[in-house]
C-alpha cells in the first residue's frame, strides 16, 4: 500500500529516476510560488534569483541525467 509519497516498485523507476522526479517537482513549485509572488511585484524589471536559480537547473538537470545514461 503506498501512502503520500511513496512510490510503487511497479513504476520501474531506480533511484536516480526517483531524485529527477522529486527535483523537478521542487523547481516547479518554486518557480510557480515565484510567478505568483512577481505578480503583485510592481517593479516589472527585476528579476528574483530564486527564478534564475530555479530555471538554470530545470534547463540543466535533463542534460546532467542524460549524460549519466549514455
């Protein structure tokens, strides 16, 4: 029985599936709190580093994990 979270070995997912998942489910949640909170944000220019981080890696992890596959 799996509980919040958990993933069923059925999934075929190894660790490294399981650690991608998890980090893009963070740096979606974080770059969407981060959309939230810029639009009440009056200064149009400034851009938060909390987006730039965010996307910088949601750009980088596919690669960093493709090359660890082949």
């Amino acid at each position: 029985m799996c509980e919040g979270g958990d993933l069923d070995a059925a999934d075929g997912l190894n660790l490294l599936d399981v650690v991608v998942r998890i980090l893009s489910n963070q740096l979606s949640s974080l770059m969407w709190i981060d959309e939230k909170v810029g639009t009440h944000n009056h200064h149009s220019f400034y851009l938060s580093p909390v987006i730039v981080i965010t996307q910088g890696l949601y750009y980088l992890l596919p690669l960093i994990t493709r090359s660890l596959y082949y």
